[in-house]
C-alpha cells in the first residue's frame, strides 16, 4: 500500500553530529546522514568500520556519545522507534522451538503487521513455502535468513534497518533482498543496508555512506 507523505515531509531518518565510542575509543561519528521515504542509504565499511554499531545506535539498542536522532522530524524515543522501525540483525531473533509460522504469527502479536498481508503469504515470498510447520532448529543458515526477511516485510515500520541482510544467502536470495527493497521503497518506505561491499546495491535510489576502518 502506497503511503502518503507530504511534499516538504522531513526525512524518514536523520542524524546530526552522531558519535559512538568504547572504551574511550571512538568506533564512529560524529556522523550527519538522513535517509528520505523512497530512497536507500548503503553504508560501507570494513569489519570494524562501526556499521552494526550505527545500526544500534539508530534502533535505539545503544545509547550514542553525542549528536542525535530524529525520526520523521521528531527526537528518536521509545515510540518513534517502535511505530517507525524494523530492525534486521547479524542474529535472526527468532524462536528455536516454534515453527516458522508460528514464529510469524507471534512476532506479528508484538509489533502489528502490514495491512494486506499474511503470514503465510510472507513464508511464499521469500521462498518458505512448505516450511509452515518446520521448527526454526532445523532450518539452514541461509533459510533462518529468509524467514528473519519475512518478519521485516510483514512489518508495518516505515524505516528499515538492515544489518548485512544478504549475509548467508545464495544468489537468489541476494536477488530476493532486492526485490524486498525496490517493493518496500516504492511504497514510500526507505531502508538503510550495511555491506561490507561485496554486492552492489539494490537497484533503487541510493546514497552512500562509508565509514573508515576503526583505529
């Protein structure tokens, strides 16, 4: 479902001056980026480049050392987060011993999902269709990917994060991530993606966005 945004609506996302440091050294920052409805932020770096702990930050996982957040021109809080944000992790924070619908159906229960769309149906997009009522334990890497997919589609967040999202799958998953994108921003979504650079990306409205190597 196409959503409606005024023409001078702020961005999706927006950060300024945001900075992130452990250990009293810092991992990033300080940081300006914003990220519109329909369009991508790519952000590249390499292994500790401080992509993940962006990615954190932003969802509110980590608490930055200055700068900060707004979502949809308010101050990032609690609400903003939880009625604005899907958040794809390294893990897939999923529930071992339910089966995949089952898991669909209770992370549904807790953060709404997307009018028009049904579990199920999600399960046939990212190509689980058959594994209704296969336990989360016993699915690949690369199938544990797919369902982690499903869960952020049948999302009603308008802001995507996504950590690595083409991590663990095959070429015609890395093409599914894309399909994802290019349909989410179309419909006045926007996504931030990490990379370590390996695949190009998803063909739609995208800026970058690199961060140095931590010293």
């Amino acid at each position: 479902m196409q959503r409606s945004r005024p023409l001078n609506a702020p961005p999706l996302l927006a950060a300024h001056g945001l900075g992130f440091s452990r250990n009293d050294e810092p991992v990033f920052g300080p940081l300006d980026l914003h990220v519109d409805a329909g369009e991508a932020l790519l952000v590249q770096g390499d292994n500790g480049a401080g992509k993940t702990t962006l990615l954190r930050v932003l969802a509110g996982l980590l608490r930055a050392d200055s700068g900060q957040v707004e979502i949809d021109g308010k101050r990032a809080g609690h609400k903003e987060r939880a009625n604005y944000v899907a958040y794809l992790s390294h893990l897939p924070a999923l529930k071992q011993d339910l089966d995949t619908l089952e898991n669909l159906h209770f992370l549904c229960g807790l953060h709404g999902r997307r009018a028009r769309q049904m579990p199920g149906n999600a399960l046939a997009i990212v190509g689980l269709a058959g594994y209704e009522d296969t336990l989360v334990r016993q699915l690949s890497a690369g199938q544990k990917r797919r369902l982690a997919l499903a869960r952020i589609w049948l999302s009603p967040a308008p802001l995507w994060l996504l950590d690595e999202p083409y991590a663990n799958l095959d070429l015609d998953g890395i093409n599914l991530v894309n399909r994802m994108i290019s349909a989410h921003l179309r419909s006045g979504g926007a996504a931030l993606v990490t990379t370590h650079g390996a695949y190009s990306a998803p063909p739609v409205r995208t800026r970058l966005l690199t961060l140095g190597a931590a010293a």
